[in-house]
C-alpha cells in the first residue's frame, strides 16, 4: 500500500470519527431503564402457597418443550418426517426448520380433541374459579392419559408396570404416569422406526437398480446418488408423497 493510499485512509477514519461523535453530543440522552426484583418474606399461609404455585408453573414452564415432544404426537411425525429425507437423500432440503413446523402444525391438528377437552373440562374452570389447581391438573391429565393409552403397546405398558414394582393391577386405567409416559415413547419410537423402514424400501430399490446399472455399463467413477436422486425425486412426485406421508401419520392417530 502506497503513502498516499494510507494517508487517504486515515483521513476518511478521522471524518468518519468526528461525524459520529457530532451527532452522539447533538442527540438526546435517552434513559436506560433498570430491572430489579422485589422479594419480600411471605407473612401469611396464602403467601406461601402462592410462591409454591408460581415455582411450580415456571418449572412446567421449563419443560413445556420435554412435555410437547414426549406426550404428544410429535416424536412420531418428527421422526417419519426425517426418514423420509433421509431416504430421498436430499441433505438439509427440506431444512430442519420447515420439518419442525411441519411436525409442530400436525401436532396441533393431531391433539386438537385433546386440547379442547383440556381447554372446556380443565383450564376454563380452573380459569373462573369453579374448581382448584389440583383438580384441574388432574382433569387435564385424563384426556391426555388416555391419548397416550390408546397409542401404547400392551407390551410396553407391561414391561414398565412390572419394573415399577405394582402387582396386582386389574384395570389399565390405574397405571401410573411415570409408567405410562416412558412406555408412550417406547411404543411412538418403534411405530415411528418401522414407518421408516416401510419409506426405506422403495428408495432403496431404485439406488441398487442405478447402482447395479452404471456397474455393467463400466461407469465406476460415477456416483450412483447423483444419477437415483432425480428418480427418487420423480417417483416421490408422481404419488404424491407428502399427502401419502401425512394422511398415514394422522389416520395412525386415529
């Protein structure tokens, strides 16, 4: 860089400098505001009780996102949803975003019975006061519970009811949720997985039959991915494939 270059560098910096410190004099000064956090010791019982309550809302708070993914049906559809990319071997495309607002919309539209029935038994009584907090939990945990059920294997539900300790249960509706929760994931992860494998096939197919194909024709430096992407793509097409992929998630709620 020659002399000039650099003097005419340095002068623009000064200008620059001086500009802004022009207008930070000029402007006016605007107030930052503090945040601060008044706690004060509870005097009486209904203090105590409603601490216990805020703490308690903002843990389920923190695990609203653990909630969502493994009481409802979303660990399903989020799992056949990247088997499916996988398959088609299509990288990041559809990207991880567009899937989990995919997953998240069908979600919704999957557990939409089982949030109004929350909403009408549960929360808006809760809300005007006809019933209290306890109660309203356990209203909400019913339709919840029973979604869960229905989705659940014998075996599954089985496996963690004996490795709970209870014996004895006659009726299914007795079983506990920390055996019912983890025995929903269990029964969702293998639904999802042989979903999967079911998606697999058909794109598997046409990768050995290009494989098998550019092998005879002596093209061994010629990536068979490159060559089956576009049928997998055109096949996926031709049947639709997204209404396929979500009439089965939805009909397997159903």
């Amino acid at each position: 860089m020659t002399v000039s270059k650099t003097i005419i560098i340095l002068v623009s910096m000064l200008a620059v400098f001086s500009i802004f410190q022009t207008v930070t004099l000029a402007a006016p000064e605007i107030p930052i505001p503090t945040i601060g956090l008044d706690m004060q010791p509870a005097e009486t019982p209904q203090d105590v009780a409603l601490s216990l309550q805020i703490l308690f809302l903002l843990t389920i708070l923190s695990l609203a996102p653990a909630i969502l993914i493994m009481t409802t049906s979303f660990t399903r559809i989020i799992i056949v949803l990247s088997f499916i990319r996988n398959a088609l071997a299509t990288q990041q495309t559809p990207p991880n975003q567009v899937l989990i607002g995919l997953a998240l919309f069908l979600t919704l539209f999957v557990m939409s019975p089982v949030i109004a029935d929350i909403n009408e038994h549960a929360y808006r009584p809760y809300m005007e006061e006809r019933i209290g907090f306890e109660e309203a939990v356990e209203r909400a945990m019913l339709p919840l519970r029973n979604f869960m059920l229905r989705q659940t294997r014998q075996k599954d539900l089985a496996l963690f009811v004996g490795l709970s300790g209870v014996e004895g249960m006659q009726d299914i509706s007795g079983v506990q949720n920390r055996a019912l929760i983890p025995a929903f994931i269990i029964s969702e992860l293998k639904t999802a997985f042989q979903m999967g494998f079911l998606l697999f096939v058909p794109f598997l197919v046409i990768d050995m039959v290009v494989a098998s194909t550019l092998m005879s024709m002596g093209m061994m430096m010629l990536p068979p991915i490159m060559v089956s992407l576009p049928f997998k793509i055109l096949l996926f097409i031709m049947v639709d494939g997204w209404n396929l992929i979500v009439q089965s998630l939805v009909t397997g709620f159903r």
